[in-house]
C-alpha cells in the first residue's frame, strides 16, 4: 500500500510508502489520506494525527505521470471534487492537531502541506522546495498566503517565485518547521508530542487550534479556491506543457518563446 494508516494510542499515523517513486503522490494516495482524515475527524479516540514520509524521503510531490493523465478537467464534476482538493480540505479544517514529521526532500505539496500542521518537526536531512513556477504553475494548498505570513514577503517571494530548494535550519528560520533534529531522533520526538497532546483535554485542544486559526480560515478557503482556479488553467497552457514535456525528456525546459 503506497499509504500506511493506523491507530494505537489515541493516534492516527498516515505514512508515505512509495519509496521506489521517491513517494510521489497519485490521485489514488490523496484520496486515500482524505478518506483517513475524514473519518479521524468523526472518531472520537483519534486526538492527534501524525504525517510522515521515509527516513529518506518525505516526498517528492505529486506523480507527474497520474498528475498528466488524470489532472484534465472533466466535463460535470467540479475541481473540488477531486482527490487532491479532498485531501487539501481535509487537512485545512482538521480539528484535531497534527505533527509533521518530515526527512529528506519535501517536494511542492510536500512543503506546503506542512503550513496546515500544528506542530512540524524536521530531521536535518529534510530539504524543502515549491517548484510550482519551474513547472509553469503556481503556488497551491493557500502557500501564497500563507508563506508570506510566516517567513515575510521577501523570503517567501525567494521560495515561491524562484521555487529552489531549501534546508532545514532555514525552514526552522522562517518559522515552517517547528524544530530541528537528527534523523535518528525524528519519529521518536514526533511520536511524544503527539502523545502529549493525546494527553492533554481534546476539548481544550480543538479550541485552541480554533481560536488560532479563526482570523485566517475564510482567508484561507478563498486562497486556495482562487489558486486552483489558476492553476488548472495554467496547467492547460503552453508554458506547463514546455516545463513537463522537459521533465519527461530530462532536458532543461526553453521559455524565452512565451511572453
């Protein structure tokens, strides 16, 4: 299974395991982490939530094959109705709290998945990227609105509108990555957190992430409706196609012919 799902303890663990696709994610794996969202929403005896990848790799984003053949918009069904946008939903208007644990490369939806964690912890082998202007995109999941807040405009602008890779300590600086720690150490700390927060009273728990996230849920629900749009379209236009067809190819993609 290329996602792992369990429950012990009060927690619900969602784990890539695609490692020979660097974890990338399909259609099928999004639908799968919705799917186990949802229902920890409605479970009463899930009271945290851990997110994470391989001590390799977190993930290397979307699997740009099943992306191709399965992103075209289908004629009837509304663009939140698909796999992707269910997972992005999901982990956006989560109550419960959620731990990221993050090693090796975390690759476009696998940086900005983290900014809709509560507490995100990296090994010091994590590397972070948003290649969405690489590939002819834009940014997704609210990074537009949400980076910026967090790191400042001139850092975000850096990260979205160049889309290079960054560290860890330097995600840490920007204040996307909780705190810093050797690999060795990751899932053990992640997994104590999340056991505190088991702990602690869940009815406490969901008001404070409430609370702190009020001022921004409505911000963030018309940020990601207004960038889904853009993006699709931008998914049909030439400059995406020259960025994939580059990819596919492994030939650095040409756009000095677009204006």
């Amino acid at each position: 299974m290329d996602i792992l799902t369990s429950k012990a303890d009060g927690i619900l663990t969602i784990e890539f395991n695609r490692v020979e696709r660097k974890n990338a994610i399909t259609g099928v794996m999004y639908q799968a982490m919705a799917d186990a969202l949802t229902d920890a929403e409605s479970d009463s005896a899930v009271r945290a939530i851990i997110i994470a990848g391989k001590p390799e790799i977190f993930t290397a984003g979307n699997d740009l094959d099943d992306f191709m053949k399965n992103s075209a918009p289908v004629e009837g069904v509304p663009p939140e109705m698909r796999p992707v946008f269910q997972f992005m939903r999901a982990l956006s208007g989560s109550t419960k709290p959620v731990v990221a644990a993050v090693s090796g490369a975390a690759v476009g939806i696998g940086t900005t998945l983290l900014m809709h964690c509560d507490l995100v912890y990296a090994a010091d082998n994590a590397k972070f990227s948003m290649p969405f202007s690489q590939l002819g995109l834009c940014p997704e999941f609210a990074s537009s609105l949400l980076l910026p807040q967090m790191a400042g405009f001139a850092r975000a602008a850096e990260k979205l509108l160049l889309g290079e890779a960054f560290l860890a300590q330097e995600a840490y600086d920007m204040g996307l990555v909780s705190k810093v720690l050797p690999l060795e150490e990751l899932r053990p700390y992640a997994a104590r957190q999340a056991a505190k927060l088991v702990a602690l009273p869940a009815a406490s728990i969901r008001a404070t992430k409430s609370l702190m996230k009020r001022s921004r849920t409505a911000a963030i629900n018309e940020t990601m409706g207004a960038e889904n749009a853009l993006f699709g379209a931008m998914l049909l236009a030439p400059e995406a196609k020259e960025a994939f067809t580059a990819f596919f190819e492994k030939r650095k993609p040409d756009f000095s012919k677009f204006a």
